[in-house]
C-alpha cells in the first residue's frame, strides 16, 4: 500500500489542516506531513503541485489526491475500515455524520470572528449575537452527546471518531478567547486539549516562526 501524504498549513492557525492530522496521529495511520506556510509570496503556487483547489489540506494516496477535510476522514474511514473511525451503530453514524456535515458546512460567525490562533489568549473578546448562538448550539451539541455517550467514553460518542477530529478546532477557539462553557463541555474540551497527539500539534504550533497578522487583529 502506497504511503499516505498529507498536506497542511500552519500549526498555529489551520483549523482545517488539523482535523485530518489529529485523526491519522490517533489511529497511528502511518503518514508523512508537508507543511506549507499560508499567505506568503509563493504559498499557492507551492500548495497547487499536490491540491488542485489551492487549498490545505490535502491527502496524497497513490494516484489519489482529496482536497477536502471532512473527504480525507470519509476515504481513511473506508481505507482502515478495522480503527472504526466512525461509530460502529448505524444510527449514531448518521447522527455523527449530519453533526460533522453541520460544522463542515455552518458556524460562519465563529469561524470568522474567532479564528484559531493557538498561541494567543483573548479571553476579553466580545462576542457578536450571531457567535453567542453558535456557540449555544456547539455547547448544546456537545452536552448532548456526552449525556447520551457518557458511559461509553469520554468523547462525543464514547470513543474518538472523525466527528471529534471535526470539533477538535472549536476546542482550541473556545479556549482561545475564553469561552464560557458548562461542566460538560468543559469536561470535553479538557479532554481533547490533553489528547498526546494534540499536544504534538500545539507545541509545534506555538514554536512555528510564521506569524500571519490578518489573524492576529486582537
């Protein structure tokens, strides 16, 4: 089987980079890492050679190329189908699908007005109303899942899956700016920010030199 080749941006600010790589670093999928700088001189050019959108990430397997995050965790799925990245029941596969095709496609106000910056505290952010609701739903989804899951594990549906990958990120944001969150959904984030492969990621991202201001307005 071809190695597996995965493309990302920077550490410090790719929420989309990350969601893949936590997912391959948990499962212990053998991969190699190209890191490519975002919004420098040349940083299209140099990401179009593997993703034909321009855009990260992007997985490399053989004569296959996904250039899409949620696609890369669908493939992996399907190429290691003995780590069940998803839950193994039908039902909750379908609910943890529609929860990560929710937070693939919504939340434009956080992500827009909360963009990850790991190495950055702004716990005095005022939030807009249109980020106050995301971040209700996010919480309420995740409180949901962990009063349903809760003996099963301590993720959304007991074990680690692609929809913990997917919300993973929020995580970091919500940590990040200092959002409130309630006892379950602090107990959750504590979980995934003290995952091994996290900290993997954020200690490079906190010693990467790039330092991008467009993200860094606060």
């Amino acid at each position: 089987m071809s190695k597996l080749k995965l493309i990302i941006g920077n550490k410090n600010y790719s929420s989309w980079s990350l969601r893949p790589w936590i997912l391959l670093k948990y499962f212990n999928i053998p991969f190699d890492e190209v890191l490519i700088p975002l919004y420098a001189a040349d940083s299209k050019k140099k990401i179009v050679k593997y993703s034909p959108s321009g855009k990260v990430p992007a997985l490399l397997h053989g004569k296959v190329t996904i250039w899409d995050s949620l696609a890369i965790c669908e493939y992996l799925a399907e190429l290691y189908p003995q780590k069940k990245l998803w839950p193994q029941l039908r039902g909750d596969r379908a609910l943890a699908r529609a929860l990560c095709q929710e937070m693939h496609a919504g939340f434009a106000a956080l992500r827009s007005q909360m963009g990850m910056n790991i190495r950055r505290t702004y716990p005095r952010k005022k939030s807009t109303p249109e980020v106050v609701m995301d971040i209700a739903r996010i919480s309420a989804i995740w409180t949901d899942c962990r009063r349903r899951f809760k003996n099963k594990g301590p993720f959304l549906f007991g074990t680690f899956t692609i929809v913990d990958a997917v919300f993973l990120p929020v995580a970091t944001r919500f940590r990040t700016y200092g959002v409130s969150t309630g006892k379950l959904v602090t107990e959750y984030m504590t979980t995934l920010l003290k995952l091994p492969a996290f900290l993997e990621w954020e200690k490079a991202a906190i010693k990467e030199p790039w330092v991008i201001e467009a993200f860094e307005i606060y």
